[in-house]
C-alpha cells in the first residue's frame, strides 16, 4: 500500500494547453489532461507543453489513460479507466510516490481499486454528459449515495471524486453524501475564470458544513 497523498477536491479535465493555462490562471490545482485519438507522439507533446503549464504554476498534473507516458513524462500521476490498464500494475511501473486514480461505476470497481493501491477513485458518471463517449450506466445522486454508504460500512476510505455533467449547483448535495471532491470539464472549460472560484467556493462552504 503507498501512504495516503492529498487529493484536490478539484480536478479539471481538458486536452488543450491554453484551457489548462487559463484554469491554472484562474486558481485551479489540479489538472488531469485527457487527450482521445492521438498518435503517441502528438500526445506526448501535448502532454509536455501542459506540464510546463502546470509546473509554472505549481498545479498537479494527472496523465489519464496512459501510464508509460506519465512516467515518462514525470507527470504528478496517471487515472486509469476501466478498461486501460489496471491499478495494480500503474501501481507496480510508477512506484508508490506517483498518484494512480481509477475510474469506477461499481461497488466492486472502488473495492478492486483500493485493494490494488489507488489513491482516489473517479465515481461516475453522475448525469448525462457529450464529453465521454461509451457512457457507464449513469448513478445520480441515489447511486452514489448507495454506493458510498457501503464503502462506510467496508471501510474504504478513498477519497470518492465525482465526475459527469456536473454544475457549482451540484456541490452541496454531492458533498453532503460525503464525497471527496469532483471531477470538471465543460462547465470549467466554457468559463474558466469564472467558474474555478466558483466551484472552489462552493467546495469550501460544503466542506465546512458537511
Ligand atoms: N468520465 C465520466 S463522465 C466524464 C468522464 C471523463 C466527462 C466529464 O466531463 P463533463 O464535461 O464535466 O461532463
Ligand atoms: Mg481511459
């Protein structure tokens, strides 16, 4: 097991450099960079310009899906999916210093990836979202309740982040079912000034009270 390392409770998810420099402007500190149908080349550029992003500015950056390229690059960390490589062996390449997330839709996805050594767990998707294609069947605020109150009784205390369609509107009801944080793109993407304060706001409030 690696020991426990602080997790954001606001992870933004982008494939472009200039929106990663507009997030980290605007005060996020955690940026995953999510990049689809690219030559492992084009990736590894794209994955190095937002790194020298993210280090002027002291922000995390998680690679998702390809493990080979985060360690390569010397990123923060790598999240898995469900069907990239699995935890344990992200775990076993990249050591017990780098951050591994995995995403999960189950129970048995959160139980799999604590056993294996995750340091978070990427639950989802929350509602209806364009931003991922092949959509795991979608949770709601039911699903997840259901789904963190087992962790409870199992004592699985990974830190849950909340991903798919969410809104600042949607902070205080997902905190309140004691969840970690949550997981942005869109709604960060089309106003990242804006909403980066907002959402870190409203994760603040939530914390406080839940
Ligand atoms: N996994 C489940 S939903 C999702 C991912 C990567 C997309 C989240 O993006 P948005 O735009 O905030 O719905
Ligand atoms: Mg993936």
């Amino acid at each position: 097991m690696s020991p426990p390392k602080p997790i954001s409770t606001l992870h933004y998810i982008t494939d472009r450099p200039e929106q990663t420099e507009r997030a980290c402007r605007a005060g996020i500190d955690w940026v995953q960079l999510r990049v689809k149908n690219h030559t492992y080349a084009d990736w590894k550029a794209l994955a190095v310009d937002t790194l020298a992003i993210c280090r002027a500015f002291g922000v995390r950056l998680i690679i998702n899906d390809n493990v080979t390229l985060a360690g390569e690059i010397g990123a923060d960390g790598v999240h898995v999916g469900l069907t990239d490589m699995p935890v344990a062996d992200a775990r076993r390449l990249l050591g017990a210093s780098m951050i591994v997330g995995g995403t999960a839709n189950t129970l048995d996805d959160i139980r799999r990836h604590h056993e294996a050594g995750a340091d978070y767990v990427g639950l989802g998707p929350y509602r209806f979202t364009t931003t991922k294609e092949k959509l795991s069947p979608i949770l709601g605020l039911t699903g997840y309740d259901h789904i963190l109150t087992a962790c409870r009784h199992e004592d699985i205390a990974l830190p849950i982040i909340a991903i798919g369609g969410l809104d600042v509107a949607d902070v205080p009801n997902l905190m309140q079912i004691g969840l970690h944080g949550i997981a942005v793109s869109s709604a960060i993407s089309r106003d990242p000034a804006g909403q980066v304060p907002a959402f870190q706001q409203a994760l603040r409030t939530n914390l406080m009270i839940g």
